[in-house]
C-alpha cells in the first residue's frame, strides 16, 4: 500500500467490501440520512445512524474483523 493511501476508504466512495454487504443484504438497516456513526476503528462514517447502540464498524473493518476472528484458532 502507498504512504498516501488511508487505511479505509474516503467518506462517500463505495468499496467492494460495502456493495457486497448491500447486495447480500446482510448490513444493518441503512440510515437513509446522516448523521451516521463513526467507525470505531477508523472514524469513518458508518451505514448505522448515530442512535445506534453498541459497536458500530465500516464495511471495511467489518469485513477485515471478521476475516481476524475466523482466522484465530
């Protein structure tokens, strides 16, 4: 990965990881406006609006959490 490349990506670009999640249908119930949760690995903006409780991830750390935890044996 380039020095100039975050970590996840700019807020309102669609990542691979988000349109799969959206076409399986297995996100949460997207917040059709702001304001949305912030990621709390990486601060992005979130489908969850802010009302949402518990912890609230992107699609992108969603996805690379899960790939941790399956991995871990």
């Amino acid at each position: 990965m380039a020095d100039d490349e975050s970590y996840c990506a700019a807020p309102g670009t669609d990542t691979a990881a988000a349109a799969a999640v959206r076409a399986l249908g297995l996100g949460p119930d997207a917040a059709t406006e702001g304001p949305f949760a912030a990621c709390v690995l990486c601060q992005e903006p979130t489908e969850y609006p802010e009302s949402h409780k518990g912890t609230t991830l992107c699609p992108v750390c969603a996805w690379q959490e899960a790939e941790r935890q399956a991995c871990s044996g």
